[in-house]
C-alpha cells in the first residue's frame, strides 16, 4: 500500500550520527518535520542536497520546523558528513531500510535507494511528499513548499 498525503505517517525510532535515539513521535505536537530520505552520504547529489537544506535551515527553523535526514549510512559515516559540511540537522541511520520501506521511497532502477521528502505536521499527518532523484536542491523548494500549506489547516 502506497503511503500518501493525508496518512499518519509511520512511526520510526533510529540512531542518530551521535548515537542518540531519535522518534518521529518526539515532535508529535511540538514541531512539524521535514523528513528526507537520501541515498548515501558525501555523494555529489546528497552533498547539494543536504548543503541546501543546511544554506535554508534558518527558515525551516521560522516554519516551526525540524529537518531530519535519513540514508542507509552508518553513524560514523553520518558524523563526518555532518562535520565536513557543518549540518545543523540530525541524520538518522536507517541501515536496514526498514523505514524506507515503511515510507514506500522508490528505488532508482531497482537498485539505488531513492531520494524523497515528506512534510509531517505537529500531529503526525503527511501534508506533503516529493520524490526526484536528480532535482536535489527542488526537495529544499518543495519542503517549503509544503510547510507554507500547513499554515492554512486549522490545528
């Protein structure tokens, strides 16, 4: 089944890049959250893609907003990637892909792990998804995007 717009987004519990157990349910009322799933870290793609996030944090931030990035990598792999290019964002390890596959991310001709965004509100709700393998800096775009619809769903 097809996760979609309007679902309760599925509940994860992964292992930050300092090691540090990190719950979509956290947020749950406190913050909405971006949540991006990447294929690999240091790669030049997730490089512009996570430096843009990183170059927009701030108004993510005024959006009332987290950003959480999400690959297969490992925590060692995450905290150079995180120190090599100052991310102010946490990155989760998802190296079973457990959550990727809860929240049906393509694979790019079968093999690649794909590259998607959700926007989850404070309760837990997908308001918006974006998928593009090759458009990197579109997910940042995107994201906003979809945080600037939430101001008009009444809470």
């Amino acid at each position: 089944m097809k996760i979609k717009v309007g679902d309760q987004a599925p509940e994860f519990t992964l292992p930050s890049q300092d090691g540090t157990e990190i719950s979509l349910s956290d947020f749950r009322g406190k913050k909405n959250v971006v949540v991006y799933f990447y294929p690999k870290d240091d790669t030049p793609g997730c490089k512009i893609q996570a430096c843009a996030f990183r170059d927009q944090y701030r108004v993510f931030k005024n959006a009332d907003a987290e950003v959480i990035g999400i690959s297969g990598d490992s925590q060692q792999s995450h905290k150079q990637f995180v120190t090599k290019y100052n991310l102010p964002f946490t990155l989760l390890c998802d190296t079973s892909n457990e959550v990727r596959k809860l929240y049906d991310v393509p694979a790019t001709l079968w093999i690649l792990p794909g590259r998607a965004t959700y926007v989850i509100d404070k309760e837990g709700i997908i308001r918006h998804i974006f998928e593009s393998m090759l458009d990197f800096e579109a997910h940042i775009e995107e994201a906003l995007k979809g945080l600037k619809t939430l101001r008009s769903i009444p809470v």
